[in-house]
C-alpha cells in the first residue's frame, strides 16, 4: 500500500524576506533617532521635488523636473501627503526600504534559481546540491542584506536601493527566461527520442525498414499550440521587461542594462528565428524597453526644448561640475575610471584593501560560473554592466568619484561603488555552494561555509568600526549645508506662518522643509513656464521678480542665485544678512512696508 505524502511547501524566500524587513525597519529607527534621513542634500531635493507635484503654485507632473529620472519621486508621493513625514524625511524612505527587502529576497530568488538549475545535473549528487543550493542562496542574501552601506542609503531617499532592486529582479527574470529555453530544449529533444523510437516499434519492418528521410526526422510534427506558447517564458520576459524600464526610470544605468538584455534577447530570437512565439514575445520586450528612454527624450524635448537637456543643460551634471569645479582624476580617461570605480565598490564591503579579498572572490566565481552553471553564467556577467556604465560615466560624464585612499583624499560619490554589490552578494553564494558541494563528501561543508560567512562577517564587522563610507560622506555633505541653511531657517521658522516667499529652491529647498513652510507659500524658480520660450514675461516667477510686493511678503536671495541676479530690489528692505564659513550669503528682504524684523 503506498502512502502519498503532500508537498511541504518551501518557506525560505518568506523567511529572508521577514529577516530582511526587519533589519530594514531597525535601521531606519536608528537613523531616523539620530536625524540622519536628510544628511545628503539630493535626498532633501528627491523629497521636495516629489513633493511639489501637489505642494506648488503651480502643482502637477511638470514639477518632476528634468534631469532625474521620475518614478523614485512617483513613488514617494504618497508617502509625503502628511507634514510630518515630509519634514522628517520619512516618507522618502519607505519606497527605498520596500526595495531594499525586494532586493534581498531577488539576490535570494537569483541565486537558489541558478544553483538548483545546473548543480543538479552533477550524476551522483542529487542529494547534497539542493541543500547546497540553498546555503548558497542564504550566503547571498546575506552578504548583500548586512551590507553596512546599503543599510544605511535604504533609510534615506536616495535612489540607491530603488534602482538595485530592479536591477536584482530584471536579472532574476532574465536568468528564469534563460533556464525556460533550456528546459523547452531538453524536453524537446526527449520528445523526439521517444516518438522516435514509438515509430520504430510501430512500423511493420522495425526500425531498419525506415526511410532515411524519416531517420533523419523528416515528418517530426509540428508541436502544438501549448509548445509553442510557452508562458512561462514569456511571462518572465515580459516581467523582466517591466523591471527594466522600472530600472530606465530611475537610473540612467538602467539605459546601459536594458541594451545588453536587449542585445542578447534580439541575439537568442534572431537564433530561433523559427520559432514564432519567442519572436512575438521578444519583440514587445524590445519594443518595451526602448519605450522609456525615447518617451523621456520626447518629454525633454517638447517641454524644455532640448532633447539632451538632462544631459548638457543647466542643472546637468556637466554644468554642476562647472560650477563646482571638483577635480576629476579620471577625467578621459576610462580605465583609470575603472580602477577608481573597482576601488569605490570595495571600499563599500571592507575597510582598507582588504576589499581586494572581495574581488578575487568575484573572478574566481565568475570562473566557476562558466565552468559549473555554464548557460547562468550569462545572468552573472550582467551584475558587472555597472562597471562600464560607471567607468564611461565618470571619465566622460562630468561625474568624478573620489575614494579617501587615493587622490584627491577625500570621498565624492561613494555610493555608485554600491551597483557592484549584487555581483558580490552573488559571488558570495556560487563560491559558498561550490565550497558545501566539494566538502561534502568529507563532511565538512558545513566548517568550510562558516569560514566564508566568518570572512563576511569580519568583513562588514571592518566596515561598522570604521564607519561606513556613505555616511560619512553625507555627514560631510550636511555640515558644509547645515550652518547657512540652519541659520536661515531660525529666522524663518520666526515668521508669520503664512507669508508668501520670493526663493531660488534650488540648493536650499531643506529650508521651507525643516521650517513647515509648505512650498505653495514660495514663488521658485520651478513656477517658471518653461515651454514659454525664449521668455514669459507673463509667468508667475518672472512677475514676482519685476516686483516682488505684489505677490510675496519677504525676499530670500543668495548670492549669485537666480533671486539675488534678478528680483527687483527697489521697494525691498533688508532685513538680515546672513553669513557662513564657504558658503554664500544670505539675505532676507521685507517686501512690504508692514513686515517688520
């Protein structure tokens, strides 16, 4: 009598994903307790640009802006409807923790996906490459969800976590897509074997009295409808679409990453070109992720005139770095781009240059890739894209990256080295499985993985002592902002509540947060009528400018901004001027004769 036990459902992917939401929401209270939400000064703009989609003079999409990429900021919106979350920064935070638990559980999902599918087929090892595959997986949950400065950079608005986690899953996709055609290949090949061998033992003669057109396969069937359209191909295709243009829509490394998928999409359909399903579903991927970067060239063109303008507009990164004018020493040049960029990712996983140890680790996975999981080892060579996005980024994209080792000694940009970590955390788990399945047979797998977790503990343990690279570098960023900007927010935060300001928002927007000035109370520079070309005369920002009484109550200028160049100063009293060590000055005019100090 045979017994048939039920499936026990496998809960892993649920308890890494409780483990990680835990870590995510620990740290945040630790950041938010220590007011550390708002130390980089881009998050304090990703949350202000969100919210003036609905908290304007103007309110709508076209507050979104020009140069970064919108959906981070669609996304907080409507975690910044209340006061107190907009002015906490809390609310910026929630779309960056929501991706930081995805990212963990996709590392989780990628990794276990791409050990079960290939170390399996191992002859004799079936028993041990599951839970190799496992370990494998956890190792790599691991090394990326106890990563120091993720941690930190998922408890702020910046749009670190946001883009990782669609890198993670539009690669998690991409590798179910890969594993898909394998599988329909093999089962296909098995079909042939065995109808060919039901035709042999059917004819009349047995198999020698075959034509050798039918040996050869002439007369093979044409596989049907469900053969043919296999959903779960494109099902994961056309997922792995969606987090790609997510991904194009938040970073423009996403651009970069849905080319090379595109690429090696077009590359396996052209190869396959008989197959008329994978040709549809290739072609809405296609068509899916080229949509977003031309929609965007649209909007910059028809709204700002310039289809290029995130790129050498006014608030570019090359203008920025005109402006600012720090140094670049990989300035045209890509490889040594390369060197600092290799340097910043390991910085970002261990303290000193005991992050070389990190990418030995990588290489030597990478190796192993192509030698075990042969097809997967594609997915892996995705998590290195960063890598030449950033290196091109920086020797000829107006964005420098310094890391404190070398010159300039200082830290600028820390935080891109953090694209590689996914490549990491997946290294970490082919070298922890490969290690389990070759200690196995002497049984001590389980020694030889608690050395690696050891290495990564000790690792992000060098880390958390020596403080993690991305927050020292926003405490930095705050302190150079902080003494002007808290100065000039005493004196506000002492006027009336419902006067009306005249303020460039561009580099201070921090003020009117911190102050509960909601920014419907200020005409900036983004009322302006951009479309309206080559001037407006007739806008509200250009009115308020020729004569700053007749819409606002006080005058915010800095020196050299756009209020300081251009308001009208005639009926204006000088209030205040406000000085700070490097940094602008600030001066606060009354605008109407009734406003006293």
């Amino acid at each position: 009598m045979s017994v048939k036990t039920a499936a026990v459902r496998d809960f892993s992917a649920a308890r890494v994903a409780g483990i990680a939401v835990l870590v995510s929401l620990f740290s945040f209270l630790y950041y938010l307790q220590r007011s550390d939400l708002l130390l980089y000064g881009d998050a304090v703009a990703h949350i202000n640009i969100a919210r003036r989609v609905f908290d304007s003079e103007t309110p709508g999409l076209l507050q979104l802006g020009r140069v970064w990429l919108p959906l981070p900021h669609l996304l907080m919106i409507p975690f910044l409807w209340p006061d107190a979350m907009w002015r906490s920064g809390t609310g910026g935070s929630i779309p960056s923790m929501i991706a930081f638990v995805l990212g963990v559980v996709g590392i989780f999902r990628l990794v276990r996906g791409m050990l079960q599918a290939d170390l399996s087929k191992e002859a004799g090892k079936g028993a041990v490459t599951k839970p190799a595959a496992g370990v494998g997986a956890w190792a790599a949950a691991f090394a990326y969800g106890a990563n120091p400065n993720l941690i930190y950079m998922q408890a702020t608005a910046m749009t670190e976590s946001v883009y990782l986690a669609l890198f993670i899953w539009a690669v998690v996709y991409f590798a179910e897509f890969i594993r898909g055609l394998k599988e329909n290949d093999l089962r296909k090949k098995d079909l042939r074997k065995s109808e060919d061998a039901d035709r042999r033992e059917s004819s009349p003669g047995g198999a020698n009295q075959l034509s050798p057109a039918l040996q050869r396969g002439v007369g093979w069937e044409k596989p049907s409808k469900s053969q043919r359209d296999d959903p779960v191909l494109t099902h994961a295709l056309m997922r792995c679409a969606c987090c790609l243009a997510g991904a194009e829509l938040t970073r423009y490394d996403g651009w970069l990453l849905a080319g090379v998928m595109g690429a090696a999409v077009a590359v396996i359909a052209l190869g396959r070109w008989q197959n008329r399903a994978l040709r549809r579903v290739a072609a809405k991927f296609l068509l899916g992720i080229a949509a977003v970067p031309v929609l965007w060239l649209a909007y910059n063109g028809v709204v700002y005139g310039n289809a290029l303008d995130f790129v050498n507009g006014p608030y570019s990164a090359k203008a920025i770095e005109q402006r600012v004018g720090a140094p670049n020493p990989a300035l045209h040049n890509a490889g040594v781009a390369a060197i600092y960029f290799l340097k910043s990712a390991q910085l970002n996983m261990a303290n000193g240059n005991w992050g070389r140890f990190w990418l030995a680790a990588a290489f030597v996975a990478v190796v192993i890739g192509a030698w075990k999981l042969r097809a997967q080892s594609a997915s892996m060579l995705l998590l290195w894209v960063p890598l030449v996005f950033y290196s091109f980024s920086i020797a000829y994209g107006s964005v420098p990256l310094h890391v404190y080792t070398w010159w300039p000694f200082a830290t600028f940009n820390q935080r891109y080295g953090l694209q590689l970590l996914p490549m990491f955390a997946v290294s970490t788990g082919v070298l922890t499985a490969s290690v389990f399945l070759l200690g196995a047979g002497g049984r001590h797998g389980g020694k030889m993985v608690a050395v690696i977790l050891a290495l990564v503990v000790g690792s992000y343990a060098s880390v958390w002592k020596a403080g993690p690279q991305c927050l020292a570098e926003a405490r930095r960023n705050w302190e150079i902002r902080h003494t002007l900007n808290s100065a000039v927010e005493r004196v506000v935060a002492r006027l009336p509540r419902n006067s009306r300001f005249l303020m460039d928002l561009g580099e201070h927007v921090g003020i009117m947060e911190q102050a509960g000035i909601p920014l419907r109370q200020v005409v900036n520079t983004e009322n302006h009528r951009v479309w309206k070309r080559p001037s407006d005369p007739e806008g509200l920002w250009e009115r308020a400018l020729a004569d700053p009484p007749r819409y606002v109550d006080f005058v915010i200028a800095f020196d050299g901004d756009a209020v300081d160049r251009g308001a009208n100063r005639t009926n204006l009293t000088e209030l205040m001027e406000i000085h700070a060590t490097g940094q602008p000055h600030a001066r606060i005019y009354a605008a109407r004769p009734n406003q006293s100090r």
